[in-house]
C-alpha cells in the first residue's frame, strides 16, 4: 500500500513539473526521452550482434581446426550468416581459389610469394570489414553520452533563466513563486545524466567486446595465412 502510494506521488510529482516546465524544457525532454530510446535499441541490438557472433566464432573455430585441408570448408559450400570467422576465412578462400585454379579450371598445388602476400592483404581488408560491422551504431552511443548531459544542462539555465526574469517582473521573490520554475529546470538535467549514465556503461562495455573480437578476427587471419604458407607456399612455386 505504501509502495502505491509512493508511485503515485512520484507520478503527481511529475506531471506537476511537466506542467511547470517552460516550452523550451519540454522540447528538449522530448529530445531526450527519444535519444534514451535510440541508445537502448542500439546497446539491444549490439549485445544482440556480439552475442550471436560470438557463438558463430566458437562453433565455427572448432569446425575449421578438425579440417585436414584448408578448403574444406570452402569446398563444401557451406554459408555461416553473421560469423565474423567465417565472412575473413570464405573471403580468403575466394581469393586462393581464384589464383590456385589454372586457365583449365584445374587448382595448382603451389602459390608464389607474391601471391600470399596479396592473400594477406584481402584477409586484412576482410578483417577491416567486418570490425566496421561490429562496431556500426556505436556513434549514436557516444552522441548519447556527450550530448545528453549538455542538452539536460541547456534546459536547466534556460529554464532558471526564465525563472529569474519572471521573479524580475513580478517584483517579489518568495520561495512559492521560484520553487516550481527551479524545479522544472533541474529536471532536464536529471534526464539528460539518465540517458547519458546507461549509454556511458552500454557503451564502453561494447568497446570492450569489440575489441576482443577485432583481436580474434586479427589472430585468425594470422594463422590462416599460416595454414597457406604451410600448404601452398613453396620455394620454387610460381
């Protein structure tokens, strides 16, 4: 009973500062309240995609160290939707193919040097790729956490600035007349540090993975150009 009691008076609370609120401290509420919205259906989405490649990686780390031949995986045609491992490996695998096979259609069984250090470079554009991927929508998240604080600190000296200038005109100074105002202010800020405190840990949390997957995709495509070096790279192939 208590409990209801105390929602409701946090409700009645907020409408009556809504109420108090200048024009300009309800556009700029408005704003925030959609950037919160933006924030949580990035971070939503994001943990969603790091999650999700993170599986895919695992599944398919532990598919590609049982082959016995590089291509294997790649001969058999298999398609791996949203696993970073595999876009860099089928993207590498497209690559070697394409400079393993002769004028016949037929694949060679050695590569030149010049030809796995062009292998290096797509595997690291590959990389590159799909880091940008990962890492897409993270700038609305770190629009979320610069900019909401200073938005909720705007409303707030507007709306104190409007405070004052009625109490100017009025003539009189007394708590009644500036409590309302200065609260309606302050709230703006109240919202701009709840839309920015989420999206700081939301973000950096993101940051965090990210980088551990960039490193994994890096330390894969490493040991893949490895794994071509072992198998194609001979001294007198050409």
């Amino acid at each position: 009973m208590d409990f209801a009691f105390l929602a409701a008076s946090q409700q009645m609370e907020l409408v009556f500062i809504w109420k108090q609120a200048t024009l300009e401290g309800k556009a700029i509420l408005v704003v925030l309240v959609i950037f919160s919205v933006f924030a949580w259906s990035v971070m939503a989405a994001k943990a969603l995609q790091m999650r999700k490649a993170k599986q895919f990686n695992r599944y398919f780390d532990a598919e590609f160290r049982n082959q016995t031949a590089l291509l294997g995986i790649f001969d058999r045609r298999v398609t791996v939707e949203g696993c970073p491992l595999f876009a860099v490996y089928h993207e590498g695998c497209l690559e070697l193919d394409k400079r393993l096979k002769s004028a016949g259609g037929e694949r060679k069984e050695t590569l030149s040097l010049k030809s796995v250090e062009h292998l290096k470079r797509t595997l690291e554009g590959a990389v590159a790729r799909e880091s940008l991927k990962l890492e897409s929508g993270l700038i609305l998240l770190a629009i979320a956490v610069s900019g909401a604080p200073f938005l909720g600190l705007l409303g707030t000296v507007w709306g104190v600035m409007s405070t004052f200038s009625a109490v100017a005109m009025k003539g009189s100074a007394d708590l009644a007349t500036m409590a309302p105002g200065v609260a309606a202010a302050l709230v703006t800020t109240v919202a701009g540090l709840l839309v920015a405190i989420p999206s700081m840990f939301g973000y950096n949390w993101l940051v965090h993975n990210l980088r551990v997957e960039t490193v994994s995709l890096d330390n894969f495509a490493q040991e893949l150009v490895s794994k071509i070096e072992t198998e194609y790279l001979k001294e007198d192939g050409q």
